[in-house]
C-alpha cells in the first residue's frame, strides 16, 4: 500500500511516487495539483482564499493561491520535478448555500477559480484538468504513480480528471 | 442508555483591536464564555420545548484552535453533515451554522415530523423545512439571550440549508476567519438528556469588527 499523505486546509505536500497526496471535504476551497509526469513528483495545495494582499493574516502563504501556488511550485522545482513538464489541475470552488443577494465573501469559490487560473497562467504552467464551481463538497487526491486526480463527492458521483 | 448531547460551538476571530484571537485578555474571553453560556442556554431552553426532552447542559469551555482543525470538532472534515445557514444583520452582523451529523439531522426530522426513529433516511423538501426551522428558532434565541446581555440588535435572513461534508460547509465561516488570523475562538457547550442519539454544534461567526461591538458593549 502506498503511502496516503494528508494536506490540511491552507496547506500543501509535494512528494513523488508512490504516493497519493489528499484533501479532504473542500467546499469554496480549491485543491490545485501539480505534477511531472516524468520524474513522477507533484504535490497538492488546498487554498482557503484567492488573494493575500486583501488580508490581513499573511503568515501562512499556503491559504492564498497568489502566495500558495508559488510556494509548492519551489517545492516540486527543488525536488527535481521539471518546470516546463508540470501540469496543474484543480477542483472545488463550489458555492456551499444559495442566498439571493450573495456577498463577496459567500462568491470566493468562484474567485478562488479565477484566481488560481491567473496565477498559474502568470506562472506559465498548463491547466490540464478542471472541476470547479457548483453547490457541493469535494473530497480531492493525486495519485503520484500516473498523475490521476480523483474528485469524490456525497451523492453527484467521482470523476476523475 | 444513549445521551442526546448538543455540542454548542462559539466561534470569533479577531478584530480592528487585535489581529488574531490569540490576543485577547482573559476577561474578554470570559465575557465571551458567558455570552456563550446564555445564548446557548437559551437555544437549549428552545430546543427542549419543541422536541419535548429535558435537555442539560454543561458550563462552555473555551478554547483557540488553529483554523484547520475546527473540522475535527464535527468529526473531521469528510464527515457527512446537515448545516442550517443565516447571515445575521443589525450591529454586528455576523453569519449563524447550526451544523448537525447526518445521523442526528434525520433522527431530529422523525421527532418534528413524528416518524418513527430511524424512518428518515434522505431529506425531502418538507424535511429541510422542519430542520431549517430549527435552525431559525435556535438563533432567534441565541441572538435574544446576546440582545439581552449586550442591547446590540440582531436580525437573522432566512435559513438556507445544505447537506453535505463538514469541511465543505465549514469552509463558508472559516473562509472568513481566515482572511483576518489563522486560529478561532470556540466557545463550546454541551447539551446532554437521557435520550438518544442527537449532536448539534452551532457556530457565531461576527463579522470583522463586530467582535469590537459585542466586547465594547459588554464593557469589557
């Protein structure tokens, strides 16, 4: 059995094969994988919010994509992984309650996804597997053997992407 | 012999005064120990009278946890839960979760609807209903009791309601401590009677700045 490694909210692992890195039970948070298919390294951020420059609680970079994304991107580099064979795929963003008037606040999911995707286009690294938005949780890993990104929910089934 | 124990979570984050709630002095924590004590007593009160059981309760504990293990206190992040959600407007506008183990949430649904135990086994439209009314009633005491203690003015929207895991419905209140610190503030009670098989944890989450309004207005 291969190691399961757990990340945590506003947290990241990088590892490399064997391993499956996962997060468990993502609403408005996104879980961003990055992966080298060639030297099997990657590893899994789980983002809380999209920007750190509108917040004042900076200390840990792993809850914003702006800082987060960055930060395991180093990781997966200085364990070896290739920059121009990395691949990123995300999921979660979901809206958890419908309100009419919706604040800023109750629409992150969605600017968590818009932030992610500007991040890692600015980064230079292809998008290669998306499942975000809706009104669900999402249980999310990245099997570091091939690559696979599993998407588990309640009752709207798993996919993989 | 079964406990039907509600579990009563008081969560804050710091505000204009102080950047974490790790900075808070202790008599500011046991003003909010108390206002946790008679919110909670007063939703516990309410409860009791609808589903017709005696309903104890034990003094809050008060605790600061990082954000990522709040989780853990519903019984880990991928656990299956029913969250009832208000936004709540007025003085200190602040945002309600009243989140209950799926198991509870249908067992709570046969009492209000007068199933038999166990009869509820998914979640039809009068359901969600029945549980969102709960969650009204629940915060219309609570923010009474906090009426009562700080004269601070509160009104709760519409409940919405989503059943789901508890790391994914936690995410909409934990989000927005995140963005002023990295721990929360619990304020925990526990609702215990002879019955069986109820949990509830219910969740205040101010806004930033109204943590300031609710200390102020208690003087502390």
């Amino acid at each position: 059995m291969a190691d399961l490694i757990k990340v945590g909210m506003a947290d990241f692992k990088v590892s490399r094969s064997p391993a499956t890195i996962i997060s468990y039970g993502l609403g408005s948070c996104i879980g961003v994988s990055l992966y080298d298919p060639q030297t099997k390294i990657g590893g899994l951020l789980h983002i809380m919010l999209p920007d750190s420059k509108q917040s004042r609680a900076t200390d840990n970079p792993a809850k914003f994509a702006d800082t987060g994304i960055p930060l395991m991107l180093d990781e997966v580099l200085k364990m070896g992984a290739s920059r121009s064979r990395l691949v990123a795929k995300m999921a979660g963003g979901a809206q958890m309650f419908a309100f009419a008037n919706a604040t800023d606040v109750m629409r992150v999911g969605s600017r968590n996804v818009a932030a992610s995707k500007e991040i890692l286009q600015k980064l230079g690294i292809r998008l290669v597997g998306e499942d975000t938005g809706a009104n669900y949780g999402r249980t999310v890993q990245i099997d570091l053997t091939n690559g696979v990104y599993t998407v588990k929910t309640i009752d709207k089934g798993n996919k993989t992407i | 012999m079964g406990a039907l124990c509600s579990r009563h979570l008081f969560v804050m984050w710091g505000d204009n005064m102080s950047d974490d709630v790790s900075n808070l002095s202790a008599v500011q924590m046991d003003a909010l120990r108390e206002i946790g004590n008679v919110g909670a007593g007063n939703s516990a009160t309410a409860l009791s009278q609808i589903i017709n059981k005696r309903i104890d309760m034990n003094v809050p504990r008060v605790s600061i946890v990082p954000l990522g293990d709040v989780p853990d206190l519903v019984g880990g992040p991928d656990a299956m839960v029913v969250g009832v959600f208000l936004r709540v407007y007025g003085q200190a506008p602040s945002n309600i979760l009243f989140l209950l183990p799926k198991d509870s949430a249908f067992y709570l649904v046969d009492m209000l609807i007068g199933k038999k135990h166990g009869d509820t086994q998914k979640l039809d439209f009068m359901d969600e209903s029945a549980l969102m009314e709960i969650g009204n009633i629940l915060s219309g005491a609570y923010l009474n009791a906090l009426f009562n203690f700080t004269h601070i003015s509160l009104l709760p929207s519409i409940p919405a309601l989503a059943m789901d895991m508890a790391g994914a419905i936690l995410s909409v209140v934990l989000i927005q401590l995140g963005q002023m610190g990295d721990h929360a503030l619990v304020i925990e009670t526990e609702f215990k009677t002879e019955d069986e098989g109820i949990k509830g944890h219910f969740f205040l989450v101010p806004d930033p700045g109204s943590l300031d309004t609710i200390l102020t207005a208690v003087g502390v």
